[in-house]
C-alpha cells in the first residue's frame, strides 16, 4: 500500500516480477477490504494513506490473522510509533522497489510460523 499512485505502480511491477503475487489497494479502507476477504501473508504499508484510514489501523488489521508477523511500513513524513510488531521495518521514502525486496526477503527469512495462530 502506496499513497502516490505511480510508486505504487512502479513498487508493485518491480515486486510481482520477482516472483511475489501482489495485491493493491488505493486507500486504508480498500486495504481493510482486502485484508478482511483475501489471504495476505506479508504487509507492505504506507502510514498515510488516501482515505481516513491509516497505515497503522491496516496493520493492526494485518495483525489479527498474523499476530507476530512483522510489517514493512514506509513514510516520507511520519515517526516510527511503538505500534509497530516486534520485528517490523521502517523505511523512509522515497527508496527504491529493491530496497523494499531486500526487507521483505530478510522479514521472511527472519520470521518464526511456528509463534503464530491460525485462525
């Protein structure tokens, strides 16, 4: 989740063509929707997002299926907050769709599936 259009564009082509299935959604709200209908193993999030949902409330969505899966949230503008799951990344933007890869492969080589619930 991407609040400028074309990086979501651009992040989402040069991730799908590394092999990851990507979902896109164009506000906080159409992420909630997706989270709550699709199967999602890994969150990649924006903290402000078009809409009056956040990138923090999308991740605490996340979270309820995933409950120590850690989150890869980018901003240009806002602080790391303590809501972050243990574990979870904070990238500045702009950066470049490897640099978000090279987190995401680290988060899940990283992550332990035995600690979490299945719902």
């Amino acid at each position: 989740m991407e609040d400028d259009p074309v990086t979501a564009e651009i992040a989402s082509a040069y991730l799908a063509q590394s092999g990851l299935d990507v979902l896109r959604a164009a506000s906080g709200e159409a992420a909630l929707d997706i989270l709550r209908s699709r199967h999602v193993d890994w969150l990649v999030t924006d903290i402000k997002l078009p809409g009056t949902i956040d990138g923090w409330v999308v991740a605490a969505e996340f979270h309820l299926t995933h409950p120590t899966r850690p989150v890869l949230y980018m901003t240009a503008a806002a602080a790391p907050s303590s809501a972050q799951a243990h574990g979870s990344v904070f990238l500045r933007k702009p950066c470049h769709p490897s640099l978000i890869l090279e987190q995401l492969r680290r988060l899940q080589a990283n992550h332990d599936p035995s600690m979490e619930r299945r719902p």
